[in-house]
C-alpha cells in the first residue's frame, strides 16, 4: 500500500543557529541524513535536539542556516506546506474528533475524495493494528493505542519524512519495549526517512541506523550506534551512551615503550598510544575479578570491593583501585560467585579494549 | 478525608439550612404556589397557565425574551471573539489592555447604560445625527428590542471574552501544531481545531449570559420596552396589584426557563472536559503581526471598545452636561449635579450599610457552607451547596415578589411595620442574590487548603474554633476578601430585587436612586452622577479585589497539596 | 464560637434596628406620595423650615402603589396623608373608608378652576394644585423634521406626524389615564376612542412610565408627547429646548392631598395641608423644576411671563366637565382596554394607521374611498359597548381585589385575562383586515 520507493528523501541540516532570545540553542550544526535511514537525536534535557526537529517541522525559525528535504529548502516554507509527518509526545489527539477523523484530517485538508478517505484510513488502521477503532474517541483509549493512532494519522497522507518527538517516554517499560519493535518494523516496512528523539540511550541503540549525540546545542558526535559506543571521541558521548570508567593522566615514555600513568598513580604498560596528556576510558564490562589467565593483554590491578549492587542480570561491584573508584559489572549467572565488600580482589582487562581521548 | 461532626458545626448547619429556607426556597415556592391558585375558589388549578399560553401578547413576551436573550448572546460573541483571538494568539502591546478594558462593562449597572446608550445611539442620537448628516441614514440601533440587546451584549460581553480566553489560553499548543503539520493553517485552524476545543469554555460563559439576560428588568424597563417577560411582570403587579396571577405564572416561568438554561449547558459540557487529554500549557507561540495585520487588529478592537465603552462615555457626558437634547453632545457643561447627590447622600450612605451586611453575611455563609461541605460528613450538606447555588437561577423580580407574599402578613416585632417594607429585608434579598458568587469564592480558597493542615492542628489540641480562625481563614482571606467584594461591588448596582422592595426613599440605596432620579426632567444630570459613582465603587471594588489576590498567590510560599 | 460571636453582633443590630423603628418620633409626619422629588423635596425642606419640631417622611410610591399600599395597611395604618395627582386615586380610597375629612380654613382659594371643583364636595380631599393636559414638543426636533407645532388633539392625528409622537399608556400613569379619560368624556365613548387609536397610530413609542414622554422629547427621541402640563413646563423651566400647549378639549383637574384614616400624626397632617395652600406654600409650585398650576389666584403675579394662568384665560379647562364618579367607576377597565386594543398592539395598529395615510395620500377613486371608510371602521370598533363599558357589574371584573364570588355574578367565571385574551383576537383581526383594505385602495 505504501510504496515509498519513489519518495525516499534525505534531510540536510546547513549551518544552522537557533536563537530564544538570547540563548542560543542550536550552534551552527550541519547533520545529513539519508534517504530512508532511521536516524535519532540522542541527548540530555536542554540539549536542542527538540528545538532541532521542531526547526525541521517547521515550528522554530532559524536565525541563520538552509533545512533542505529532498531537493527542496523549505526553510522559509511554514508547517502546513511541507508535508512531513510529525508525532508529538503527548500523541495531541483531537478529543472532540473520533478515531477516524483524527486520522481522516490530512486527508481531508488535501481535499481527497470521501470514499478513498475512507478506504485510506482503513487501511491505515489497519497497518498499526488499530482495525476496528474507527469510532472509537481518544478518551477511551491507552496510551499505547493513542500513539498508535498519532502515527496512523501521520502515515496516511504519505508524508516525505517523519518525525518523532520522544513517543515512548509515556509508555511503561513493557510497552515501550514492544513499541520500539513495532516502529521500528514499520518504519523499515515503508522505507521511509524518519528522525526519532530521545533521550535513553537504549532506544537510540535499539532502533537507530544512525545516531547524532546532542548536548549544549551542539553535536557531540555522529556515527552508527556501535560506532559511538565503541569509539567515543569525546567524553560525553562516551558517559552518554553507556557507563564508563575513566582516567585521567598522562603517557609517557618508559624505556623505549609507552607507559600511562593515572592521577591516582595507577599504571599501565605497553600503551598503544602517543605521548601527552591524556584519558582513558574502559567500560565496566570489559574487567575480570581474580581472573588467574596470564596473558600479556591482560593488564593486572589490585583493588577493594567497596560498593555491590544487584542488577538482577548483572552484578556491579565498584572496586576501589589506589583511591580510584573503578565500576566493574560481571554477569550473574546461577552459581556466580558472589564477592562481599571489603574483599580484596585483583582486576584485570585486556589492554585492546581501553580507548583514548586526548585532553 | 473528614473531620469529626461537632455539636457546633451540627447546629450551624441547621441554623444555616433555616436561613437559607426562610428567605430562598419559601419565597420561591409561595411564588410558585400562587401561579397554581386559581383567583377565586384558591383552589389548585393550572388555569393561570393556560390564561398566559392562550394570551398572544405574553406568548410575544416569552418569545422576545427568549429572542432578546440569544440575540445578546450573538452579539456579545461578536465583540468577545475578536479580543479574544487577538490577545491569546498575537504578541502585541494592547493585550492587557484589552482584557483589563474589556471587563469594564461589567462594572456599569446595566440599566443606566441604556439611558446613556439611548443618547449616543438612539434615533436622534450622537451617532445617527452624524450618520444622517454626512450620510443621509440612520441606523436603529436602540429601537426596540434592538436597544435591548444592543445595551445587554455590551454589558455582559465580559463573561465571554473572559471565559473565551481562558479556554483559548488552555488549547495545548500541540494541538495546532498537529493540525499545522498535517496542512492546516489560519481559518481553517480556528474552525476545525481551535473553536471545538475551546467550546466547553464558551458555552459556559453564553449559558450565564443568556440566563442574566432572559431575566433582567431594568435595562428593559428603562428603554420602555414592555413586552418581554421581566418588565411585563413587574409592570402587572406594580399597576394590578400582588393578587394578579399573571405576575406568578411570569415569574415561575422565568425561573424555569433559567433552571433549564443552566441545566443544558450543563449537559452540554457533561463528557466534554478536554483538559483531561491536554496538558495545557498555554496555546500556540504568539506570532507576532506585520505591519499590515497590526493596522487591521487595532483597528477593529479600537472600535469593539468604543462600543463596549459608549454607556460609560455617555454617562459621564449626561452627568456633567446641562442640557442634551438632539445634539451630538450637550449644550454645556457644570458640576452642580454631582454637588446635589452629595448634598441627598443617603442614597450612597444606604448602599454602603446594605452591600456591606450583606457581603458580611455572604462571606460567613460563604466560608460556614464551604467548611461543611467539603469537610465534614452531615447528612444532607451538599443541599446547602446546591440550594445556596440555586439563587442564581433565581430572577431578583421572582425572589421579590416572592418576598412581598411571604412576608407582607408578618409584621416586625415590636413594632407597626410589615416585615416586607422593613430595609433589612433589602439587605436579606441582596444577601441571598449574590450568595452564589461567595460561595464559589470560599469554597475555590478552601479546596487548596490540605485538610492535614487542620488535623496536625488538632494533634496540638486546637478546638474547631482555634483552627478556623487560626489555620483556614487566614489561609484562605485571599478568597474570603475576594468574595467580599464581589459580593459588596454587585449588591451596589443591584436593581431587580431592590425594586420592588423598595418602600420609602430614606431606605433607598444607590440603584433605586438612580431609577427614580431617571424620572424627572432635571433628575437626568444627578441620575447620571449617581452612576458614575456607582460604576467607580464597583470598578475600585474589582481592582482592589483582584490585587488582593494576586498578592496573596505570590504570598503561598508552601504548595499546600 | 466564631458562630456564636456574629450571631450576637448581628442580634445586637437587629435590636437597635427595631428599638428605632418602633420609636415613633412625636414629631413627625409620613406621607404617602407619587409626586417626584423635586415637588415633594421642595415643599417638605419649606414646611420643615416652618416647623422645625416636625420631620416629613416621605414614601414615594406610584399612584396605584400609592393606594395598595394604603388599603394593606389599613389595619394597621402608619400614614398620615396621601398626596397625588389624580383625583379618581382619592375617590377610591374615599369609597373604601380610608381618608379622614378636614377642610382648611385657609382663604383665598376659589371653588372652582376651570369648570372643576378644587376640593371634594364631601371634604374628604384638597386640591392645592391644577394641571390639565396638553402636548410637548422638542423645537429642535420639529425644526429638524420639518414639522408644524401641534395645537389640537385632532393634529396629532395626521400624517405628518407618523412615528413623531409618543404618550405613556393610562395603566401605567394617573395622569396620562386622566387625559384618555378627559378625551372619552369629551367626545364621546366611542368617537373618543376612535380618536386614540388615530393619535397612537403616529405615537412612536408608548412609553413604560409617564415620565418616559417627557424624557423622550426632552432628550430628541422623538417630537411631540403627550403630557400632563407640569411635565411639558418643568422641561422649559429647566431649560430644554421644549414648548407646551394646552389643546381646546382639556379639562383641568385638581391634584390633591388627603388625611388618611386613623393617622398617627392627624395634627401635623393639617397643619401640612394648610400649609400647602397659603400664599408661601404656593408659590413654591413655581418653582422652575415643578411648574404647576397654584390655586391661589393670587400666586400668578408672581409667576414668569409666559406661564398659563387658568383664572384669566378662561378658554383653558372649559370645554370639558369632567365627571369623576364615572372615571372611577370603569378606571380599571379603560385601562385595559387602552392597553389590549392600543399599547400591546402598538405595531398592528401603527401599520394600518400608516396604510391608511398612504391611501389617503392618492387620488382615490370611489371604491377607494369605500374601502379607506371601512378600514377606519374597522380600526375604529370597540370589542364592548359604551353601556358594558359603563355598567359596574361588568367593570367588576377588572376590580382588583377579586376575592368575593359575588363581585362577579353577572359574569361568572370570566376573569380578566380570559377577557383580555377575546379582546386582543378582536382588536388583531380588525387592525390587519384594515391594513389589507387600505393596501388594495392604495393600488386601485
């Protein structure tokens, strides 16, 4: 029903400024999305990356920049003239209407006829499994079944791209959950370019082709999900996207060989990295406790449980190494054995897995 | 969460419950029991009814009533829906001004507008002689009906602006923003989005315009119109006697009409309450206006407050003027007419002493029936609230005359006097007339206060009476004054109930002055600086009134839930 | 407690409240009046003057108010006297009991003004003023419209005068009932009724109180009102730009004052009536904003150039001798009759008065003139006879007080409003068959 082979369109994000006032939002950002890609917006609260896709549907107003869609720049062009699909966090279902003319409404502005209304809404219903809902009135529905709808609503006037503004922040966890299967089915169904917002981490990994990390109005950084999570170039895509541990110290020459010294004065040999100032990061599930292999990537630190949390799947132990706290999380199976605060343990990583930022 | 049913609250409760059935349901009942009487044999009969069904001439009341009070409605629409779209929608300088400004009719008791409106615009009035020269047609602006709803509509076009900006404020902004993103804009916005939504809030305020209109004597009765419910009614008992039926027969029919029009716009919201699904948040961004746009908008709230404001000019004009008579304005100008009220001042003395018992007794009924409903487990409490709320849909004609029955046989204690003509029973009528709005006031003030407040007191070992005057009044004295001077500020202009109980000048207030200085040739001038005293007691009233709250709202410092 | 507090404050008001009012001052007087403020204010701040012991309470009331009032409290009766325009008003409160006889001993006022008796035959009431009835009109108005000044009843009548005119209606005002009364004993019942209906066919406005006439022409509302003169003098007096005439068919009528039965304060209540009629108390009547009539002959050396004197310019009043036995006995029923056939079918009647004229405009055949003579019969036709009309048991009917079967025997069962109801369908049908007929001589 939905063929969008014809109609994928990418988005380009020129040199963009956004300015409230005086606060400036958006700091001159350059972000292109392609054709048919599920790309998110991923940040914290205040970091632009709404104001950034209300600039894309049109309800914010650059001070300085190009959106282009397609081939089109609509940067001057108002909402109602760009036709892309916009679902909003709180769904904005029209209460006075029922089901069916909320989503009948798009098609209803493009003057098409009654009868293929009919049919369009159907089959749009249909397609986010809401058959039979037609006369029903967002009252009475959940809060599932209410996006379901926002999302019907959008789809059927084929819009160019979609957007999406935080959708499943309103949703339980079971339900968002079955949510993001659903979407992201849908979307790879129809092939179309949609931009997801969100601020869980886990979201932008599950469903994203691409994510930009937001943060002070900026991008922090831009690249696949494992791309971001394995290789931050910064700290702040680094602790977004997953907890790390870091170190801050320097590298330096030891012998002929590269040698990184922490603050704490925690040491670590045959570094791979150039000398100066630098920091470390490992993630937590990259450690061993008293693991007894002798490899010669297996770097060895002695250390003291100080803090144990039960995760249920994973245990978290936060491990006091030289007065560094480092967070270290180990799969809980059955017969895990199961360390107690003040043990003293040894830890140790594969020195391939530390990942560098300069300072 | 209830607090324990005390031997005290106990007996106010009965006490209240009397007050309120003494002077409000008795009344009301005796007015309607006489409609039933049959004049001879007084016998129950509904003859009395079908006299008035079968006579034209009252079907023609009825019908133009009916027809005055939705023109109005219409007409006040016309004038609130411009200022309303403009302040809630575009950023631009006049705003406040507008909404401050477009409350201002409210304050101008009714009836002396029409005086000062029949100047300006009547037939050979300011308006129409300029029309006539420079163009050569007059429009009939107050002939007839039309000067009815003309003066009606200016005066509570209020209720609906207000009520229209409060919904419009509280149209989730992405409820535009949804339809925008799907195509639609402007026009097509407001009709299909905008105005469903904020329709709850609209037909809440043109439910309570249409009943104050249906009702209203003096304005009718000043523009000497006599065929409409109201006026028919007060002019057959003032001419025929209190024993004439038709009086009753109108004034129950009155009643009903009014309980009905309540009722429906009731059902009419029932299921309705759209803010459950929005989150509020105020509407769309305002946009802001070119240069084109902001010529256009001036220019038509400009002249929407020239026309709401006209009663006002023109009765500022008649009270200082010496002689107007078919000129654009009079001939000259003097202060003698506000120097002969001064010199007669019991009428505002009068005033005073009423509007201030009664608002007294508004505010302690107010805060009595409020702390027991919402507090307490009587039985039988929620009628309190429902009867004391009822007298809104009593017309002050109705409770009048009902009053004279009830209470013409009973004389004073003491004394020669009948109890009907005695003043305080003015007061009583004022008391029990704007009830409602007290009510409403205290039990809003009430509601924000946690009852945990109260019981930590009682943990301490305050006694009901400590903790009222130590913990809720003082917390809620924002709405408590409020209502006060609403209570206070309306009772002064009141004229419907004031009317007919009216028995001897020196117990005249301010409204009945007025309408009987309108009775003389030379009684225009003073006539007319008694309502300007009267618009200027009301409008300080309401202004203190509304600064007292926002400075006690900004004076909450715990979030008391 | 705090229940207990303002219950005893309100208590304690209630208290002083009825230790005032049932403290009667042995200085004082109540009158029961519908004259206005200025006429009543004006006389009680001179009589106080006089009589600085004595406070006036004055309780105004309409005239019919005036006279209920009086009647419920009769049993328990705390007025002194009743002061008013119309003489009928006193006549009903003579025949039920309720006014004390007194004659002033004070001289210099004449039997008769005009061909009426200035007090009760029966010394029941005084008269201490006359005023008779006439036409207003605004200058500027007139000027504007192209309009004549009116000076017969008969002017008002024509078509130039279309939608110019108003009057208040007999129900509402004593003295506009006087004037319907005054035409209908003056010319006949039935022509006299002919020539209401032709007046208000130009009235524009028929208004709610009496004072609405004076108003309406003091303000430009519309032209030319009919008024009792006070009205239309008072106006100039206060400097509007109106003029004042009194038509050849007036009568002029005492307004009067009257002890009431079983006053209170009887001693203060003559000496007021005296006052009233003494050279001082008199002249007061000239005073600009009250202009009426003083009964004292003498008086008039003191008024203004152009004030009517009644005892010189005897064509004012003569034409017309009024019977007030007769007003009183059918008050109630002329009034409902004006208003039935006249002020609630004020537009019907307006239409067809207005489709006459402009028949009456063209050159009209004889057919045409047929029909126009039939369409003022129809307009013209009373529901009930001048005998009906006159007969008291018939007039019953429209008495106030209903209470007694017997007031109703030769008509039992009919109530007012029944009547009421047969007379509206009458008058409906006869006003749009005459606007009908008036049309089609208009177009042959």
């Amino acid at each position: 029903m939905y063929d969008n082979s014809n109609f994928q369109t990418g988005v380009n994000i020129k040199d963009v400024d956004v300015f409230y006032g005086k606060n400036h939002v958006i700091k001159n950002i350059n972000i292109d999305i392609k054709p048919g890609e599920f790309f998110t917006f991923l940040g914290p609260s205040g970091c632009g990356k709404t104001t950034l896709l209300r600039l894309i549907a049109g309800f914010e107003s650059a001070s300085k920049g190009k959106v282009i869609i397609g081939e089109n720049d609509v940067t001057t062009l108002p909402p109602w003239k760009r036709n892309i699909g916009m679902v909003f966090q709180n769904y904005a279902l029209w209460p006075h209407m029922s089901v069916f003319k909320n989503v009948a409404f798009g098609l209803e502005q493009k003057k098409i006829e009654k009868i293929e209304i009919f049919s369009l809404v159907k089959n749009s219903l249909e397609l986010v499994g809401l058959e039979g809902f037609e006369n029903r009135r967002p009252s009475q529905l959940s809060g599932g079944q209410q996006q379901r709808v926002a999302l019907a609503r959008t789809l059927v006037v084929k819009p160019m791209i979609l957007l999406l503004d935080e959708p499943l922040s309103n949703l339980d966890a079971k339900l968002r959950i079955q949510m993001r299967k659903d979407i992201l089915h849908l979307q790879r169904k129809l092939g179309i370019t949609t931009i997801f917002v969100t601020h869980d981490q886990e979201e932008a990994n599950v469903m994203s082709d691409r994510v930009a990390v937001l943060n002070n109005g900026i991008v922090e950084q831009l690249g696949r999900p494992e791309d971001l999570y394995n290789n931050p170039i910064n700290l702040f895509t680094a602790n977004f996207l997953g907890t790390t541990n870091t170190l801050e110290g320097e590298v330096v020459s030891n012998n002929g060989k590269l040698k990184f010294i922490s603050k704490e004065n925690i040491e670590i040999n045959n570094i791979k990295f150039k000398t100066g100032k630098c920091k470390i990061l490992l993630r937590p599930q990259n450690f061993y406790i008293n693991n007894n292999e002798i490899k010669d990537e297996l770097v060895k630190l002695k250390g003291k449980i100080v803090e144990k949390e039960f995760l249920g799947n994973i245990l978290r132990y936060t491990i006091n190494v030289s007065e560094k706290k480092i967070l270290v999380d180990l799969i809980h199976e059955d017969n895990s054995l199961i360390y107690k605060i003040e043990d003293e343990i040894e830890l140790s990583f594969d020195i391939n897995k530390l990942r560098f930022l300069e300072s | 969460m209830k607090l324990r049913n005390t031997v005290s609250l106990k007996l106010t409760f009965f006490l209240i419950a009397s007050f309120l059935i003494i002077f409000l349901v008795i009344p009301v009942v005796s007015v309607f029991y006489t409609a039933f009487i049959d004049p001879y044999s007084g016998n129950f009969t509904i003859v009395n009814f079908l006299d008035f069904f079968k006579n034209r001439l009252f079907i023609e009341s009825f019908f133009n009533s009916f027809y005055v009070a939705i023109m109005s409605v219409i007409l006040a629409s016309t004038f609130a829906l411009p200022l309303s779209y403009f302040t809630t929608r575009f950023q631009f300088r006049g705003s406040v001004l507008i909404q401050s400004l477009g409350f201002i009719p409210l304050i101008m008791p009714p009836f002396v507008g029409a005086v000062a409106l029949k100047l300006l615009f009547g037939t050979n009035g300011t308006v129409n002689l300029f029309l006539n020269k420079w163009m050569g047609f007059k429009v009939p602006f107050m002939e007839g009906l039309n000067g009815v709803i003309f003066a009606e509509s200016i005066h509570y076009f209020p209720f609906i602006l207000i009520n229209l900006v409060a919904s419009l404020n509280n149209i989730d902004k992405t409820m535009e923003e949804s339809a925008q993103n799907l195509g639609s804009s402007g026009l097509n916005l407001f009709r299909k989005i905008v105005l469903p939504l904020s329709m709850p809030g609209y037909v809440a305020g043109a439910s309570l315009v249409f009943l104050k209109v249906f009702d209203d004597l003096g304005t009718p009765l000043l523009l000497d119109i006599n065929n409409m419910l109201a006026p028919q009614a007060y002019l057959r008992i003032s001419a025929i006697g209190i024993d004439d039926p038709m009086g009753y027969v109108m004034a129950v029919i009155l009643v009903v009409t009014s309980l009905s029009a309540m009722w429906i716009a009731k059902l009419a919201l029932a299921g309705k309450d759209y803010s459950m699904l929005q989150k509020g948040g105020g509407g769309l961004a305002k946009r802001k206006l070119n240069f084109m746009e902001k010529i256009m908008a001036y220019g038509v709230i400009i002249f929407i407050l020239f026309i709401v404001l006209a009663p006002h000019i023109g009765l500022t004009l008649l009270s200082f003027g010496t002689i107007w008579s078919f000129s654009y304005f009079p001939d000259a100008y003097t202060l003698n007419h506000y120097k002969e009220i001064f010199e007669t001042s019991n009428f505002i003395k009068n005033t005073f002493l009423y509007c201030s018992i009664a608002a007294f007794i508004d505010i302690l009924l107010g805060v009595l029936i409020s702390y027991i409903v919402i507090r307490t487990s009587i039985r039988g409490r929620e009628f309190l609230d429902y009867i004391a709320m009822a007298a809104l849909a009593i017309p002050g004609l109705a409770l009048g005359i009902g009053y004279l029955r009830t209470f013409y046989q009973y004389n004073l204690p003491f004394s020669n006097q009948p109890l009907a003509s005695w003043w305080f029973i003015i007061v009583i009528a004022l008391t029990i007339r704007r009830l409602p709005y007290a009510l409403r006031a205290c039990n809003a003030a009430l509601t924000q206060i946690s009852i945990y407040l109260e019981e930590s007191a009682e943990v301490f070992g305050a006694s009901r009476y400590i903790i009222l005057k130590k913990i809720v009044i003082p917390l809620m004295i924002a709405g408590i004054l409020a209502g006060f001077i609403t209570s206070f500020a309306t009772a002064a202009v009141e004229l419907s109930a004031t009317i007919m109980l009216v028995s001897n000048e020196i117990d005249a207030p301010l409204s009945y002055a007025i309408y009987a200085y309108m009775q003389t040739a030379a009684g225009r001038g003073p006539g007319a600086a008694l309502g300007v005293i009267a618009v200027v007691i009301v409008g300080v009233g309401t202004y203190f009134s509304q600064r007292i709250i926002e400075r006690k709202q900004s004076e909450k410092l715990i979030n008391l839930n | 407690m705090i229940i207990r507090i303002n219950r005893l404050f309100i208590a304690f008001i209630a208290y002083l409240i009825i230790f005032c009012s049932s403290f009667a001052n042995a200085g004082e007087l109540v009158v029961v009046t519908s004259f206005p403020k200025d006429l009543s204010g004006a006389f009680k701040a001179a009589f106080e003057k006089k009589n600085p012991s004595i406070t006036v309470n004055i309780i105004g009331k309409k005239t019919t108010a005036g006279i209920k009032y009086i009647q419920e409290t009769s049993s328990n009766n705390t007025s002194d006297l009743f002061w008013a325009s119309a003489p009928d008003a006193f006549e009903v409160l003579k025949e039920d009991g309720l006014l004390a006889k007194y004659s002033s001993a004070v001289t210099g006022i004449p039997k008769k003004v005009g061909s009426y008796p200035i007090n009760d035959p029966d010394g029941y009431y005084t008269g201490f003023a006359a005023a008779g009835y006439g036409m207003m009109w605004n200058n500027r108005y007139l000027e504007a419209n192209n309009l004549p000044k009116p000076s017969t009843w008969a002017d008002m009548a024509k078509a130039i005068y279309h939608n110019h005119t108003g009057m208040s209606a007999p129900s509402r005002s004593g003295t506009t009932h006087l004037t319907v009364e005054t035409l209908l004993q003056g010319e006949g019942f039935e022509k006299g009724w002919a020539s209401w209906k032709f007046i208000a066919g130009n009235f524009k406005t028929i208004t709610a109180r009496s004072f609405g006439v004076p108003d309406g022409v003091n303000s430009g509302d519309f032209g030319v009102g009919v008024v009792i003169d006070f009205f239309g003098l008072s106006s100039i007096g206060s400097g509007f730009p109106t003029g004042f005439i009194y038509p050849k068919i007036t009568t002029l009528v005492p307004a009067n004052i009257g002890v009431i039965n079983k006053a209170p304060n009887a001693d203060n209540a003559k000496k007021f009536i005296d006052f009233l009629l003494t050279p001082e108390g008199q002249e007061i009547l000239l005073d600009p904003r009250i202009r009426r009539l003083p009964v004292n002959p003498k008086t008039y050396s003191k008024a203004p150039a152009d004030f009517p004197n009644p005892f010189k310019d005897s064509s004012i009043g003569k034409a017309v001798k009024f019977d007030v036995v007769l007003s009183k006995s059918r008050y109630n029923l002329i009034n409902a009759m004006f208003d039935v056939m006249i002020t609630y079918r004020l537009d019907d009647l307006k239409t067809a008065i207005n489709a006459i004229h402009k028949a009456e405009s063209k050159d009209l055949s004889a057919e045409g003139k047929n029909l126009i003579k039939e369409a003022r019969a129809l307009v013209a036709a009373l529901p009930i006879t001048e005998n009906q009309a006159n007969d008291p048991a018939f007039a019953k009917i429209f008495k106030k007080k209903r209470k007694k079967a017997k007031d109703i025997e030769k008509y039992t069962g009919t109530r007012q409003a029944e009547m009421e109801a047969e007379w509206d369908a009458f008058v409906i049908d006869n006003y749009s068959k005459a606007t009908e007929l008036a049309n089609k001589a208009a177009s042959l």
